[in-house]
C-alpha cells in the first residue's frame, strides 16, 4: 500500500532512498569463500596438503609391518602398536584440540597441530627400539589431532553453503592421497633402503605441505573466539551425543572405518604370506588403491546432492560389502578388485557422514567433529584389532565376516531419515 493512501507523510528529499540505502548497509554481503575464487582454490588446496600430510603421517607404519616385524623381531600384534598408538592417541587429543581451535582460532591450532606431528616424524626413524617407536608414534597423534579436529568447523565457518561438499570432498582426497603416498612410497624405500629411510622420507613430505598450508590457508573471517569452559564443553558435547541424527553419523563413520581397519590392518600380511607371496615394494603398490578413494571423496559431494544422503550411504554399504565378498576368491586379481571396492565406498561413506556433521551441528561444530573423528578412529582400532586377530584364528574368511558384520550393523543408521 502507498503511504499516501495511509495519511502517513512521504518524504520530499529523497530520505526513502537514504533508508534503502542503510538497510543494504546493515545487512553486509556473505563475504565467505565461492568456487571459482582464487582465496577458495588456495584454501582448497591448503587443506588438500594439511589432510595429505595428516593421513601420511598417521598411517606411515602401516604397510611397514611386515618390514618392522622383521627388523625388530616383532610379533604382527606387536608391530601393528605402532599404528594403533598414533591412531589411540589422536581420538583422545580430538576433543581437547576441538576445545583449543574454539579460543585460539582454526588456522592457528591446525597450523602447531600439522608442523609439530611432521618435526616428529624426523625422529621416529632413529627410534632404537619398539617401545621408543611406538611412544613417537602415540605423540604424534596427539600433536595431529588438532588438523582433523578443526578441519570440518574451518571449512563450514569460511566456505559458503552451497561450496561446502565439494570444499569437504576436496579434504577428504587429501587424506585419501596421502594414506596412499606414505604406503605406496614407504613399501618401496623399506625394500630398498630399509623401513627407517621410509619413515624418514614419510617425514620429510610431511613438513613440506606444513609449510604450504602455512602459507596458502586464507585467514579465518567468521570465527568467534570464546572461553575454554569444562562445564561448557561437556554441555556442548553432551548435547551433541542427545541428537539422533548425530549420533547415527558417528555410527556410521565408526562402522565404515571398523571395516577398513581390518581390511588394511591384515592386508600387508595376508599378500606377503602363500599362496601370493609379495614383496615388500609389492604390497606397498597395491595401496595405489588409494587412487579410487581421491576419486569417489571427491565425487561424493555431487553423488548425495543426486541421490541425497541416505542414497550416497546405501552406494558405499554396497560397494563395501561386495568388496569384503570379491576378496574371498582366491586370485589374486579378485582380491584386488575387492580391495578396490572396499576403498571406494569407504570414501563416499566417510566423505559424506563428516560432510553431514557439519552441517547438521549448528552450534559446537569443532567438537561435533571431533566426536565423529573420535568414533572413526576408535572403529580404526577396534577394526585393526579384532580383524587381526580374526586373521590370527583362522585366516582371511574370518576377517572377511568381521568386516560384513560391521556393515551389518551400519544398516539401521543408514536406512533412517536425517
């Protein structure tokens, strides 16, 4: 209605376009980052090296075991602490790093979390001894939690909406690369140079993408410092742990990482026994695999946006669960292909569920996060350590049902609506 028509007076000198003119003004444009943008490619590409350096580093000993087994005279269940140590000790740094990132800021914890892990790596191949080894290897998943603890809050705080899958996605094959690289690489150095110059090597890449993600990580515009409460923080979790929809997320990332722990866990042994007989650089290439994780993570943003979210997880279930059944076959190409499946879905079900975290969290997102990651590396050793010792009992068939029954389980989280 006009305001002539209410007998309300209208101003004669333009003071309606003034007030338009503030209103715009108060409402200042969304300034955070859009695909397309050269501050959203480095911050792409910064979080692509941190989560590179992160998963190199964390799983730097795993396709060593069988190498660590024999220089040190270690049992396989011995030799597997040393993945288990780095991997223990970040899920119990992860909600104490989330509670640092929310007074110091994102960039800066990730920043000490990825330079302090990879000046620590420098050490762990002079360590003399398991027990040396496997106490470099429990600090540095200490020092690592701070990266993955904040890595989702940064992004969801700094990235608009509507880049935000894809921003994750693009995380998520950094870490994909990077657990591939350390593998791929180490297996090749430890048959020729010996497993300590491929820790070493592991290290040395680590400390390079530190310093690219010190120097391409845009600064944080939309973070809001607050206190370090244990009061606040309990709440804060605790109100995380009383929504359904969270915790069904945590579930799956637990399930979905259980199987892939078992399966990598067991896999260096399972292909250097008979009848494959691989080599140490063999079995290291084999994790190449790795590729199809990049891709699938990468992928996973456009698949949920296609099929929704419950659409994306029912693709992963089923990738993983045909896999886990392919590498019953005896050829070795069988195998493979398994493993290959495996890894895929592993990715689009992980991508996805720390994407949907996120964004279902409107307060307390660092340590919604964190909660995740904590349930996703406690599947890790929980996975590990039974899907080893199924191995142990009765060869690859039992680790195959231990992996199919964590899928079983990842069902009724799945299936429900958001």
């Amino acid at each position: 209605m006009d305001p002539a028509d209410t007998g309300a007076a209208v101003p004669r000198t333009g003071a309606a376009p003034a007030a338009a003119t503030a209103a715009v003004t108060a409402a200042p444009a969304d300034d955070r980052l859009r695909a397309g943008t050269r501050a959203y490619r480095w911050a792409n590409l910064a979080l692509f090296a941190a989560g590179l350096a992160t998963f190199a580093l964390l799983y730097s000993t795993q396709a060593l075991l069988p190498a660590l087994s024999a220089g040190l005279s270690l049992s396989p269940a011995q030799a597997s602490l040393t993945v288990s140590a780095s991997t223990g000790a970040l899920a119990v740094a992860l909600l104490p790093a989330s509670a640092l990132s929310e007074k110091y800021g994102r960039t800066r914890v990730m920043t000490v979390s990825v330079f302090t892990a990879s000046l620590l790596a420098l050490a762990v191949p002079f360590a003399p001894d398991l027990a040396v080894l496997v106490a470099l290897r429990a600090l540095q998943g200490l020092a690592l939690a701070g990266l993955p603890a904040t890595a989702m809050a940064y992004l969801a705080e700094e990235v608009h909406p509507s880049a935000v899958p894809s921003a994750i996605g693009l995380y998520v094959a950094g870490n994909s690369i990077g657990g591939m690289s350390s593998r791929v690489a180490g297996g090749a150095l430890a048959q020729a140079y010996g497993w300590r110059t491929a820790l070493l090597a592991v290290g040395v890449t680590a400390l390079a993408c530190a310093v690219v993600f010190r120097l391409l990580a845009p600064p944080a515009r939309h973070f809001t410092p607050g206190s370090i409460s244990p009061a606040a923080l309990g709440r804060t979790v605790a109100g995380h742990l009383r929504d359904g929809r969270l915790r069904r997320l945590y579930a799956v990332g637990l399930l979905f990482m259980a199987v892939f722990g078992a399966v990598y866990t067991v896999l260096g042994y399972r292909l250097t026994a008979a009848p494959y007989a691989l080599s140490q650089s063999a079995v290291g290439a084999v994790f190449l695999v790795y590729l199809v994780g990049t891709g699938t993570s990468a992928a996973s943003g456009a698949l949920s946006s296609r099929v929704g979210r419950r659409g994306a997880f029912a693709v992963a279930l089923a990738l993983c669960g045909g896999g886990v059944v392919v590498t019953l076959a005896r050829p070795l190409g069988a195998a493979l292909f398994g493993l290959v499946l495996i890894t895929g879905g592993f990715f689009i079900g992980h991508a996805v569920a720390s994407g949907a975290v996120s964004r279902t969290a409107v307060r307390g997102r660092a340590q919604a996060s964190a909660l995740y990651l904590t349930a996703y590396y406690v599947g890790n050793s929980l996975g590990g350590t039974v899907g080893a010792a199924a191995y142990h009992l009765a060869g690859w068939g039992s680790t195959a049902l231990v992996a199919l029954l964590a899928l079983l389980l990842a069902v009724p989280a799945v299936v429900r609506r958001p």
